[in-house]
C-alpha cells in the first residue's frame, strides 16, 4: 500500500498530533508500506514526501499553515497516484489534499486530532466556534472516514453530524517513557531532594492548556510541602506571562526523544488542567513512567486512569476538586503502589495493535469500489 499523509506538524515539533503520526509512519514502514509525508517546509522534517510553502498563524508562535496547493497535489499524485490519502490537519492544506484526492477518484481519510473551535475562545473569538464547527463537519464528512482516538469525542461530533466515524486510538512508547529513566542528577539541578515531590507539566505553553490551573496548583503544594518543585517542559506563547506569574517555576523549555523521556520519569506527579483535549497523549507518556497523572475526568484520563487507584481525576471544569487531587497525589510515599498501577496499565496500550488495526482499516478503503466520478462534480473548482 502506498499512504499519503498531509499535516501541518511533524516532528520534530513537541505536540501529540505530531508524535502521534510519526509513530504511525514508522510503524506502517516496518509493516512493508509506502508512506510519505506532505508538510510545511518551515518544520525541517528529514520526510519523503512534499514540502509546501507556508505563513504562521496569527497569535500563536511557532505554528505554521501550509498554503493550499491543490495544483501541485494534482501533478504529484497525476504522476504517482497514492493508494490512499490520510488528511491530518483541517487546514487549508488539508482542504486542498482533500479536493485533490476526490479529483482524482483516490480514497481519502480525515484524523480529528484537535479541537481547533474551543481553542477560539482561548484567543477572544467565541463568536467564531459555529462557523469553525460547520467548516470541520463539512470538511470530515468528504472523506470516507474520520479517525478519532476516543469515544468522548466520537459520541460528541456524531451529535454535531459528523458521518462515517471511526476509533483509531492512541499508544504509548513503554521503551521511551519508563520509570528507569529516572535521574537524581537532574533532580538535584532542579534542587529537589530524594524526598522532595516534584510535580511537572509537559505540553504547549499555550492559553487553551488551561496553564493558569496548572500554576495555581503548583503554588498551593508548594506551601504544603516546602520541598515541593513544578517544572514545566515546553514553549509556547503564554511561556513569558507564565514565568513571570510563578517565578518559583522550573520552565525549562522544549524537550525531546530522550531528554523528554528522562525529564518526565525525574518527577513525581503530572498535572494537566486541559479542557480542550481530543486524547492527551501525555497522560499515557506520564502513567508509562511512572507518574501520579491528575486531570480532568475526560479523554485520555477518563479512558486509563481509575480515581485513586493510578492516578487521580476530577470532575470536569471543577477547579477546587482539581486542586484537592493534587493534594492527594501531594503525598507520594502513600502512593507507591498507585504509581506502579500507573505503568502496568500503559504496558497494556501498545502502539503495534494500533497501527495494526489502522493498516486494517486503510486497506479495506484501498480494495473497496473505485469513487463514483459523478460524486465528484459536486465539488468546487479551481
């Protein structure tokens, strides 16, 4: 089989989508399959694929849109017809693959990874959620099918009208994030002791990471233990402000690969305070490494940890219940066993069931009929 994937982010950059489908391009390269990439120049991705040309979106540092080259998505694949095209990103790239692919009478799939309406109230636009909703629905109900990593999400857009849904779920590197990775030098540059509880945040510094909470967290377990260190690995555009509002905080920037790895399992107690999450990746990256995970009962939280038995979660947009989870966790000797439960159960979510069941999936779209041609007059034109 020969996929195309388009996106706007790959590695190296640090987000979910972005680890999410580089771990699906080597696993259906180990599986015999062709894959290549198109993506935005910008991102320095050594990738088979296209690179195309793109321009920052506005208000948000170091995020890049490719433009919409529907003429030389046409040449490529005139020329070396994919057997299917996964679209990642709904983008105007995104768009165009998908207008491409149609054209050409090639199966074409969509991954819903982000909730790029409820990020519009984050950045003073609410007005704008109806129209983006309306855009995504249009734009995922022409393809043949949408990917989407949990039920949460799968019953909510069938409520707003998405057709032809489908769970591709998310795994976890257990070889990379794994308690062994645990450093004590990198502790004490952090200055905390063996006994010191050290609670870290990994992700976007970003307004729709619900930061603030994380902060407001971070500052009551330090003035219950005074030991305690928040670290926070990332950038983004509130990382300036948010230093500046804890100058007790660790911010110590991107982190990757094993770096990454080695930070998270240096810590104790993960904090994610995000409403906005498709999955959250990182929560499984912090349960395989050993972390106590305390997050909102939704998403990747909902789905793999259990309350007080690996790790804590509370109920959705209840801040106080949030802060007193990390009170709980606040107290790590007690929950030695919690932590152990944490990394059993990141054991059991492996990627290669994952990318098999996606390769399943794909290859049933790949011998299905050929499209219609008089489905595709219904499309606008160049």
């Amino acid at each position: 089989m020969k996929l195309t994937i388009v996106t706007d982010t790959y590695a190296p950059q640090l987000n979910g989508v972005a680890r999410t489908l580089e771990r699906l391009v080597t696993g259906l390269r180990e599986r015999g399959h062709r894959v290549d990439v198109v993506r935005p120049a910008v991102l320095g991705a050594q990738e088979e694929g296209m690179e195309v040309m793109s321009f920052p979106l506005p208000g948000y540092e170091g995020i890049h849109v490719g433009f919409p080259t529907i003429a030389r998505l046409l040449s490529r694949w005139h020329k070396e017809r994919p057997d299917v095209v996964y679209v990642a990103t709904e983008t105007l790239l995104g768009f165009a693959a998908i207008h491409s692919a149609r054209t050409l009478g090639i199966p074409v799939v969509t991954g819903y990874h982000t909730n790029f309406q409820q990020y519009l109230s984050y950045y003073h636009m609410p007005r704008l959620e109806p129209i983006a909703m309306a855009y995504l629905r249009y734009l995922h109900n022409l393809s043949a099918r949408t990917y989407v990593p949990c039920e949460d999400v799968r019953e909510a857009l069938r409520g707003e009208g998405f057709d032809n849904l489908a769970l591709l779920p998310k795994g976890v590197d257990t070889e990379l994030f794994h308690p062994g990775k645990r450093d004590e030098s990198l502790r004490r540059e952090w200055g905390a002791g063996p006994e010191d509880p050290v609670a870290i945040y990994v992700g976007r510094i970003a307004a729709e990471k619900n930061l603030p909470l994380v902060i407001r967290a971070m500052e009551s377990m330090g003035s219950l233990h005074p030991g305690f260190k928040g670290v926070l690995v990332g950038d983004g555009p509130k990382r300036a402000d948010l230093a500046s509002a804890y100058p007790a905080g660790i911010f110590v920037g991107p982190k990757f690969g094993e770096d990454v790895a080695r930070y998270y399992a240096s810590a104790d107690i993960f904090i994610f305070a995000s409403e906005t999450e498709t999955f959250g990746n990182v929560v499984l990256e912090a349960m395989a490494s050993g972390l106590a995970v305390v997050a909102y009962n939704y998403a990747a939280a909902r789905q793999h940890v259990s309350h007080g038995v690996n790790g804590f979660t509370a109920p959705f947009s209840n801040e106080e219940a949030f802060l007193e989870c990390c009170a709980q966790a606040l107290d790590i000797r007690r929950w030695a066993d919690l932590r152990v439960a944490a990394r059993e159960v990141a054991v059991g979510v492996c990627w290669d069931r994952v990318i098999d069941d996606f390769q399943a999936s794909l290859l049933e779209l790949v011998t299905a009929e050929p499209v219609d041609e008089t489905e595709l007059s219904t499309l606008p034109r160049e």
